[in-house]
C-alpha cells in the first residue's frame, strides 16, 4: 500500500489529525498490508499508527533529516518481514546530504528504502517517496526521478525484487512516470484486477475523476493479481486528501 495520510494541519477544520486519525487507522487495519508506504507523516502520527496498530514497525527519518518533520514512513508486519538494511537518500543533485534541495523546489525531497526478508527467506527491496507538489516544478519531477533511477541502478542488484511507491504528484502521461517505467512497470497497468475511483485525491469529497499520482511501481518476477485506489470512508468524511493504493502481489 502507499498511503499520503496528509500532514497534521491545524488548519484543516473538520479534517484535522484529531478527527480522523483512528478512521485512518481503520482504513489500514481493513486493507491489512503486509508493508506500506506513508507520505507527509509526521512522528506523532506515525507513532499514533504504530501504537493502534502494534503489528507493525516503521522506519524513516524526516526530510530534514531529524524527526521534526514529514517522513517517509514504511511500516511492515513484524512478524513478517525482517529488515536486512534501510536506508535515505535526497532527491537533489547532493542526495547524500540530508535536507538538500535543487531545481529550484520549495521543500527538500528524499526517498527512504528498505530490503526485506521474508520468512522463507526471499528478499525484496521497498523505496518509498514523494515528488515536489508545484505546478511549476515539473521538471523537477524529472530530475528526481533521474536521482530514483540512479540509485536503484546503483543498490538493486538486476535480479532482485523491487517495489517503488509514492506519491509521485505527476500524471500517468508525465515525463517522471515515462522515466520511471522504462525501468519498473505500473502496477494499476499491469493488474488483472482494477477498483476504485480514477484519482487518488480524494480532495476531502470522495473525487472520483483527476489525475492518478500515487503509484506502486515494481519489477521482478511477481504477477500483480489486484489493485485498488481505495475510497475509504465514514459517512462521506475521508481519512485523507489522497486516497491509499492498494496492490497484491503473487509469485509466479
């Protein structure tokens, strides 16, 4: 799963954390992956997920490169999965520089991974991110996206197993997703299966038509049986501004 669980705006009224944080909770615990992906987490939130929600552990430091800030949370069955390494990286021309920024973007930007070990003993590597929201940063996008490839090219080894997720705040038709796929596959392209609305932003409304920008990219011998952009709600309120984006994947 991906899931941008929108920071902790005191401004979002009737959509504040304190409102929603256990319908968000609800919507994980339904879904029940056995890893995700969290954008614009904050530690009280993550730490509030992980209390609620004790079958799992999360990693991740802020964009800041402290805790004091969004992460780039991925949380993962304990019982599960088993961390073999993890680490960061900045979407910028210095990606080893915590909180570094380039092209002219408004926030730094990073990527924080994972390779997991299953209990029979298979691996697979997990990077989880989120591209620069401006309109005018599109070609920014595209740069972070050059940083994404660079680095896989440079850590996955070409047969291992690979999950990219994010919220990526680009079209399916857009240059960063047009990069990114000629090295991973789209997992809402490939699947047998497909559900939910056409968007993942939910605007707070239940918006069913708009741009698709949070993907769960992959590569490696998997089928991916069944996805769904989730429509999560409680009487017409909404966990979120984004929808999650749920994925199954099976071994061939």
């Amino acid at each position: 799963m991906t899931f941008n669980v929108r920071y902790p705006n005191p401004d979002d009224g009737g959509n504040a954390w304190e409102l929603r944080k256990d319908m968000l909770v609800d919507a994980i615990s339904e879904y029940d992956p056995d890893v995700f992906g969290t954008q614009e987490l904050f530690d009280v939130q993550g730490r509030y997920i992980a209390d609620k929600l004790p079958e799992y552990e999360w990693l991740g430091i802020s964009r800041r490169g402290n805790h004091e800030d969004e992460h780039m949370g991925i949380f993962f069955k304990r019982t599960k999965l088993f961390v073999v390494e993890s680490g960061n990286f900045w979407l910028s021309e210095t990606p080893s520089e915590p909180g570094s920024m380039s092209w002219d973007v408004s926030l730094p930007r990073m990527v924080t991974w994972a390779r997991f070990r299953d209990a029979a003993g298979a691996e697979f590597y997990f990077y989880n991110t989120h591209f620069p929201h401006r309109r005018q940063d599109a070609v920014a996008r595209l740069h972070c996206a050059k940083v994404v490839v660079e680095d896989l090219r440079r850590r996955v080894p070409a047969f291992a197993k690979l999950i990219v997720v994010g919220d990526f705040n680009s079209a399916a038709d857009s240059d960063a997703h047009g990069l990114l796929t000629t090295e991973l596959q789209d997992a809402w392209e490939e699947s047998e299966k497909r559900s939910g609305p056409q968007t993942t932003s939910s605007r707070w409304v239940g918006q069913q038509e708009g741009r698709r920008i949070d993907w769960i990219l992959y590569r490696g011998d998997w089928k991916v049986s069944e996805v769904e952009t989730v429509d999560f709600n409680v009487g017409g309120r909404y966990p979120s501004d984004h929808y999650p984006v749920f994925a199954i994947f099976e071994t061939k």
